[in-house]
C-alpha cells in the first residue's frame, strides 16, 4: 500500500541547503525492521515517521538514520511541522509531537518554524585521545551532554578541520557524536557535527546539537538570544533562544520532492 513520502531540505531557505530529511506518512506502525529498511532506503540523514491522533495539531514521532533510531532530532522535526503546516494544511500556529524525548512543541509565524527542546547543558569531560589524534587538533575546551563539544579557537579552525574518519570510526558513541564549535564572525557561534561509524560522516545542520550549543553559548557570551550557524558544506541557519530548561531552535524550511512509497 502507498505511504506519502516528503523530502524536505531544513535550516535553510534556498533548495539543497540546510538538511535533508524525509517524512513519511503513516496509518499505524510498521515493524521497526521495516521502518529501519525505509530510513535505509531514504539514505538520507533522518527518516521522520509520523502518526496522526484524533487532534489535528497532534502526532507521533519517530526519527531513524539509515542505521539506527534517534532519540531526538532537530531537523527532521522541523521538516515533519513542514509538512504539517504546508502539505496537509494545518490552520493553527502549533503542532505537537509525542516523541521519546517528551511532548515537542513546534510553532509557526511566518516562514519561520521554532522547535521547543530540552537542554542539553553539557560538563567538562576527559577528550578520549581517540578523537583527539582523529580530529587533528587539540580543543581549548572539552564538554559532554549526548555529543562531546569540542570549543576551538576561531570560526576559521572550525572550518578547516578535516577529521580522520578512519580514526574516528574506530569509537562508538551510539547514538551521539562530536560537535565542533566555536565562537562565531557573523553569527554568534558556529558548529560542525560528525558521526563516527555512521553511513553519513558529517551532519549537514544537527538541530538537536544545539541543546547542548544554545545553553553554553548563552552562557559564554551572557545573551539568551543567539544565531547559530552550521558551517557544512551545505550550511544552515538557526534562530536560537535560551529558556532555562528548554532551547527554542528556529529556522525555515524547503520542500524538494513528495511523492508516495509502496509497502
């Protein structure tokens, strides 16, 4: 039976930028091994699953790399509000998503989608010399929530960082990963995101790294208000709020295909 399918690019205004993710439409669950086939298939960073409830502005959500299921992702869920909103014509200004991390709030005005987030505060942690002699270069600073956050120097070393993934794909951080960060010339702070043994290396834009980032940028640079950037090679834009316990992630979004999958 056809299941409809979304590609949408997220974090981004303009077609193949941002992140890509797919939405897929569905009735009831389909066995996890089949929903790991379909994110596999997909070869796309995240795989969105969602299912409607009685309430229009309701789902449930579940997000899958082509390797494993997540238990959050950032942009995949902006992508699945997308879709909401655009492709099956929500009216209201909100969804809400019952996800594994919790209830997720996300709110539209304008073109702008803001996803509602846990904080990740991350916490000085050891650099395992792994993912130092893989990265290449020594951080000024080492912290730890899911991902490590590895805090250089320069926007510039953020960019030229060319990690070994030879090296890395030697460690498992199941499901996290490494952030590279740092402070930003044009945005407040920049990120790159990197996935050990993962299918896809280096994350195009990781809405849920920014749970950790928002807290401790907000801190650092003594502002709740912060724009983000992900300085990929195919780069993302994020709005940035910190509240306390919760992080708003703001950004825009694209639609590059939909269609239906055959089950």
């Amino acid at each position: 039976m056809p299941f409809p399918l979304y590609q949408i690019d997220s974090f981004t205004d303009k077609l193949f930028g941002g992140n890509p993710a797919a939405v897929c439409l569905l009735q009831d669950w389909l066995p996890d091994t089949v929903l790991l086939q379909i994110a596999a298939e997909n070869f796309l960073p995240e795989t969105a699953f969602l299912l409607p409830s009685s309430n229009q502005d309701r789902y449930k959500i579940r997000w899958f790399t082509p390797e494993i299921e997540m238990d959050l992702c950032g942009h995949a869920t902006l992508a699945a509000a997308h879709v909401i909103f655009k492709h099956l014509g929500l009216a209201a200004d909100r969804v809400v998503f019952s996800s594994a991390s919790g209830e997720i709030n996300v709110t539209r005005q304008g073109s702008l989608l803001t996803l509602d987030f846990p904080s990740r505060m991350p916490v000085t942690a050891e650099l395992p010399e792994i993912i130092l002699r893989g990265m290449g270069r020594k951080p000024l600073e080492v912290l730890k929530a899911r991902d490590y956050v590895l805090v250089y120097d320069s926007e510039e070393t953020v960019r030229a960082l060319q990690p070994n993934r030879v090296v890395l794909d030697q460690i498992n951080l199941d499901p996290g990963g490494i952030i590279a960060t740092a402070k930003g010339e044009t945005a407040d702070f920049v990120s790159r995101f990197f996935t050990p043994q993962a299918s896809i290396f280096e994350d195009p834009v990781t809405g849920s790294a920014h749970c950790s980032l928002i807290p401790y940028w907000s801190q650092q640079l003594r502002k709740k208000e912060l724009t983000a950037l992900q300085v990929s090679a195919r780069t993302g834009t994020l709005c940035c709020t910190d509240k306390e316990d919760r992080v708003l992630i703001g950004g825009t979004c694209v639609t590059y295909m939909q269609g239906n999958i055959y089950i």
